[in-house]
C-alpha cells in the first residue's frame, strides 16, 4: 500500500464521491420539480447556520453518527471497482462483505442522530430506521449475495468478471430489482426517507441544524450513490461494454462505461422517488416479509441450483 | 475571520429560506385568508416550508395571535439558529413587502442572537450550538415599527411586540425536553418503552393551525391525546352554516394538501395546492380528483389507519384511505361539503395509532379548529413542579 499510485485512487475518492452525491442531489432537485441551483444554496445555507443544541441532549453521540454516515459511504465505495486501470481503490476479497458492514452503520447513525437531542419527534425518527432495517436488510443482502453464488467469489471485480456474454441484470432480474429497492432504503431515500419524515418534523433530522444538517444531507447521497456504483460491478457487467453491441462495436474505457451504468442506476432510483409516495413503516415491513425475502431467497435458490448443476 | 467569510453564503442562501408559518386558528375568514395568502406567495417564490424551528431562516407569524400563541411564537423563535428573521403579516396585502424586507434582512446576516463571533463561530458563547438561554429568547421590534408589518431579527427587548403571559409553556414547543414519567399503563407491545407525555403542534408541518394534541405516546404509539385550540376555548356550537365564500371544493383541497404531502406524495399536494389556490374550472377538478380517488400507490401506503373514535364516531368515513378516496372523489361535483369533526373528537380518533399514522388521520379528519377545544393542563409529572426550559 505504499505504492503513491494505489494510495492516489484512495485519496481522491472522498472529493469524488461528494462531488458525484452533489450531482445526484442536482438531478434529485430537477425530478422533484426543484431549481437545479437548490442543492447549492441549501449547501451554503447550512454552512453559513448556526449548529444548534436542545436541553439535556447528548451532541457527543448524535454528532458521532451524523459523521460516521459520510466516512461509511466513502468506506463502502472504496471496495468498488470504478474501471480505473489497478481495479478497486481497495481491493479485498471479501469486499462485498466489508461494503455491506459499511452500509449498516446507517443504521447507527440515523439511530444516534434521532436519539441524541433528546426530543420526541427526532426520537421516534430514530426508532422508524428499525423498521427499516429489518424489512430491507434481508432482501438487501441475498440480493448482494446472489451474484457472489453465480461467480462464486465474494470480490466485487471477480464478480463483474465473471459476467461475460450475460449480465447479472438479466440472468438474475429479481435480484437487481430487490438491490435496487433495498438501496433506496438503505440510504433512507425516497419512498424510504420515514425515519426523515415531514410528518415528524424532519424526524431524526429533525433538531439538528447547520453542519450538523449538512452532514445527515449529504452523508445520505453519497450513500446512495455508493451503493448505486456497487450495482455496475454486482449486475451490470462492471467496466464492460454491454454484450448487445457486439464484442468491440463501441470499445472505450472501463471508467467511462462505469460512469454511464451509475448514471442509469440513479436514474431508475430517481425515477422510483416520483411514482411512490414515502412508504409508511408498517406496511413496508409487510411488503418486505410477505412479498421481498420470499422473492429474494427464490432467486438464490434458483441461481444455487444452476450454478451447482 | 469567520463571519466575513459567511457573508456571501449568506447572499446566496437568502434567495431560498426555508419558512416556518405559524398561524392562529381560523376564527374569522380573514385569518384563513392570510393563512392562505402566505402559503400562495411562499409557493409562488419556490420558497420550502420549514420542518421544524431548527430547519428555519424566517419565521412567518400569519394573522393575529392570541397570548398562548405568542408564548408558544417566543419559544419556538428561542430555538431558530441564526441568521433568522420573524415577520408578522397582519393582512395578505402586507406579504409582498413583508417577504421582501425579510429576506433583504436575512442577507444581511439576520442579526442573530449571537453577539460575539458570528453564525459560523465555535466558540462564541453559543459555542458549539449550546441551548439558548431565556433571555436570548426575548424578542426586538425592528426598528420600522410604524411598518404595515411587523419583523424581529434577534437582540433582547421584551414585550415589544408579543403579547406576554407570566407563564412561559415551554413545553408547547416542539423540540421540548419530553417528560417522561415510569411505563405505559397500556403496554401493548410488551416492551415496556418509558411514556412520554408531549405536546404535539401548533408548530409542526401540515398541522391544522392554532390546533395543540395533548398526547402521551408509548414508544411512537398514542396512548392518549386531548385536544386543544389555543385562544379558543371550546367545544363551541357550529353557530349555523357558516357562509364562506370558498365552497366545499375548497376543504377538501386544503385537507388534500395536508394528506399527500405528509404521504410524501410532493407533486399531487404541489397540484392540489395550486389548485385551492387558484381558480380551477370543474374539469380540472374532477380530474384531479378522479386520479387521487384511483392512486394505488397512495391506497396501498394510507392502507389500514382506522379514523373510529372510542366514544363518537367522528367522520363517516371508516378508514383514512376511504376518507382521503371520498374528498378526491367530491372534486367538481355537487356534493355537500365534507363533515368537519370538532378538534376533541379528531384527538380521541388519533388514540391507538402510531404517531406517523395519527399524523395522517388527522390530516384526514381536518378537524375544524375554529371550534376551539380545551383549555387543557399540561402534564406536570409528579412532585418534580414547574419544568422549565433553557
């Protein structure tokens, strides 16, 4: 590791990925029917705020977790290979493994941010990312593990290697689909944002101002957007071209074929944000354990049986 | 130093506050107009509505207040992080110039309530956010006083503006300290969760105005919640039928607006808004209506809230979806207006239900606040006296 050129992915991937979550919340802006500007002047809005405390609270552990949530998602997407020439920023093994120990610390900071100011609304907010958490995790995480059965490795490259000729997207549709469902909820966005809810004032957001504000925002979209670049290498094919066009019909560098995936990636999650309202908990653990963890053990169990025939 | 470099950040963040709108029950159609009249005009300028008082730059206090709304005005203004700005908007004809010198106010700086260091300071004597203190709470007349409107940016004189009472009910505010007192009687879930008694309103997003929710919850259950309009005591009579000019499409709008935006359903309740707001024609009504009343996915997430008070049923309606399904199905037709119940019988509605649902259901019901209900007395735990706040 101290290579200087392995350290230099390493070190730019923080601004990279505030850079890409800024983006996104400039899409995100755009579906909601918001100026392209709103995600900027909210961003110098909340650094020009005052931070802000409520009586008898705990700020040591709400701003512990409200920092954990961007260091998480920069942990999580050092472990996806971007197409870059030496392959992940980190390359581990078991990476796929580590990205979803990174994704649950969500849930720790989305805990202690709705606990710490010791108030009722951004308490119970805190309480909803539970519910969240058990309906989404299960179906979050076969539909990880499902690829990794298909090529038989835990290593996000070795995974998007092994997709020659097919993509996972097609080979296994159920699980994509369920990836992509549960990265919305993993990252408490869109259909998923309860815990953040306006009928709770903002729930766990719902005391905290200025950086601390700032901090859950953006902390939440550059989760979803880590999470989304872990979809090209788990079903997209990775930095491959797709297989339709024919073996080199349009050649190009893996980053950029990488780049173009996680912009469909985000536009489908985009997308899902404008036909669902906010799913209330109840009925999304419902969903989850009725509909989503029957589906996703199938889909295993299918991709199981071919992979050992 | 710090503050100079926040200036320009501030330029640009003051073309976009968020706005916390506190308004008093609709007792008089003026009241309601301003109400309004603040929701067109913060819409029409693409300015987002405040979630709560720590997501807040403007304060915009719609209509005349009654003292318990004041107290309730000062404590949430006590806890806005600067820069901030209150304006008091006695009239719709007064918003323009009112918004306008809000924001040239907050550009400037806002004139928080900090006095050494500046909004991005860690270590001035808020230093990392601390709790405002009671004296820092204490509200300014700006110096336009003669102004058609009234607006405060931050340094203490008290009474200049507000009208006080003696006894500051914190606890209205919605970022109180809860006060917990032992476990729930009615353990449902058997995981013995401390209760929390809490008031819930007037200050909250989509929330009937000038309407507080006495409730004691259970881990996000209600367990129990009275009712209370401030300054209007009640339950009144239904003085006849009232005349307005606004018709039956126009209630069951505005209880539209408050249902799909707390569903999280943003485009439908920025239409149904522009809607009430505007002046529709029948067609675009029953459209309008007709998508709502056939939504699947909105049937599918407002699924399973019972709108069934213990002692009164208080709507005919059995179910928030039937409810919200029967005021889109109204639009443009000739239905006589929804059944308003009065505030006591909506809070008995709420009893049972998690408080995300019992957020919905009263949206559903619209509980006509003009009504009035209570006074209540708020809870005071056993031998601890008064609580205080900051």
């Amino acid at each position: 590791m101290a290579d200087p050129a392995t350290l230099l992915p390493l070190l730019l991937l923080a601004p990279a990925l505030v850079l890409a979550a800024g983006l996104a919340a400039v899409a995100g802006a755009v579906t909601a029917g918001d100026r392209p500007t709103a995600p900027v002047v909210e961003t110098l809005r909340l650094l020009a705020k005052q931070r802000r405390r409520t009586p008898a609270d705990d700020p040591l552990l709400a701003r512990i977790g409200l920092a954990v949530l961007p260091v998480a998602a920069v942990l999580a997407l050092a472990v996806v290979p971007l197409g870059l020439p030496r392959g992940a920023p980190v390359g581990l093994d078991v990476g796929i493994v580590w990205f979803n120990a990174m994704e649950v610390l969500a849930w720790f900071a989305v805990w202690t941010a709705g606990w710490g100011p010791n108030a009722v609304t951004a308490l119970v907010g805190g309480y909803r990312m539970l519910p969240l958490g058990l309906a989404y995790e299960l179906p979050h995480m076969l539909a990880l593990i499902t690829p990794a059965i298909a090529a038989g490795s835990l290593d996000p490259a070795t995974v998007a290697g092994a997709q020659h000729g097919l993509w996972y997207a097609v080979w296994m549709p159920v699980a994509f689909v369920l990836y992509l469902v549960s990265t919305a909820a993993m990252a408490f966005w869109g259909p998923f944002a309860a815990p953040l809810g306006r009928d709770l004032a903002g729930g766990a957001a719902a005391e905290h101002a200025g950086l601390d504000r700032l901090l859950l925002r953006a902390g939440r979209w550059m989760l979803l957007v880590a999470a989304a670049a872990m979809a090209v290498p788990l079903f997209l094919g990775g930095g491959a071209p797709p297989p339709i066009t024919g073996p080199d019909a349009f050649g190009g560098p893996a980053w950029a074929w990488v780049v173009v995936k996680l912009l469909v990636v985000l536009a489908v999650l985009l997308g899902l944000r404008r036909v669902m309202p906010v799913l209330r908990m109840e009925r999304f653990v419902t969903l989850a354990w009725v509909v989503l963890i029957p589906l996703a053990v199938a889909q295993a169990l299918v991709v199981t049986v071919v992979v050992l025939l | 130093m710090v503050l100079s470099l926040a200036r320009p950040f501030l330029r640009v963040a003051a073309r976009r506050p968020h706005v916390l709108v506190i308004a008093p029950a609709p007792v008089s159609d003026g009241l309601l107009d301003v109400r309004l009249a603040a929701e067109a005009a913060l819409a029409s300028r693409g300015w987002p509505a405040a979630d709560s008082p720590a997501d807040t730059d403007l304060v915009l206090v719609a209509g005349e207040v009654g003292p318990r709304l004041a107290e309730v005005v000062r404590a949430v203004w006590a806890t806005v992080p600067a820069p901030r700005v209150l304006v008091r908007v006695g009239a719709p004809s007064e918003l323009g110039d009112a918004l306008d010198a809000a924001v040239a106010e907050l550009a400037r700086g806002g004139a928080g309530p900090v006095s050494g260091g500046g909004p991005l300071s860690g270590g001035g004597p808020l230093s990392g956010g601390g709790p405002l203190s009671a004296s820092e709470a204490s509200l300014l007349a700006s110096s336009d006083r003669n102004a058609a409107f009234s607006m405060i940016t931050g340094s203490p004189d008290d009474g200049a503006f507000l009208p006080l009472d003696a006894s500051n009910d914190a606890s209205l505010a919605p970022e109180a300290t809860p006060v917990m007192a032992g476990l729930a009687d009615d353990d449902r879930d058997g995981l013995a969760l401390d209760v929390v008694h809490t008031a819930l309103g007037p200050v909250l997003p989509h929330w009937p105005a000038g309407l507080v929710v006495h409730a004691t919850l259970a881990g996000d259950l209600v367990t129990d919640a009275r009712a209370e309009v401030l300054d209007v005591p009640g339950p009144r009579e239904r003085a006849g039928r009232r005349r307005t000019p606004r018709g039956p499409d126009h209630l069951r709008l505005d209880a539209l607006v408050r249902v799909l935006a707390l569903a999280g359903a943003d485009r439908a309740a920025a239409r149904a808004r522009a809607l009430r707001d505007g002046h529709p024609g029948p067609g675009e009504l029953t459209a309008f209506g007709r998508r709502i009343a056939r939504s699947r996915t909105l049937a599918w997430t407002l699924r399973g809230i019972p709108l069934t008070a213990t002692d009164h049923v208080p709507v005919p309606e059995p179910t928030v979806e039937a409810r919200v399904r029967a005021l889109a199905a109204g639009l443009g037709g000739s239905l006589a207006p929804p059944v308003r119940p009065a505030p006591h019988r909506a809070a008995a509605a709420l009893v049972g239900l998690e408080l995300g649902a019992a957020r919905l259901a009263l949206a559903a019901l619209d509980p006509d606040t003009a009504l009035g209900a209570g006074p209540v007395a708020p809870f005071k735990p056993a031998g601890s006296g008064h609580h205080h706040h900051g």
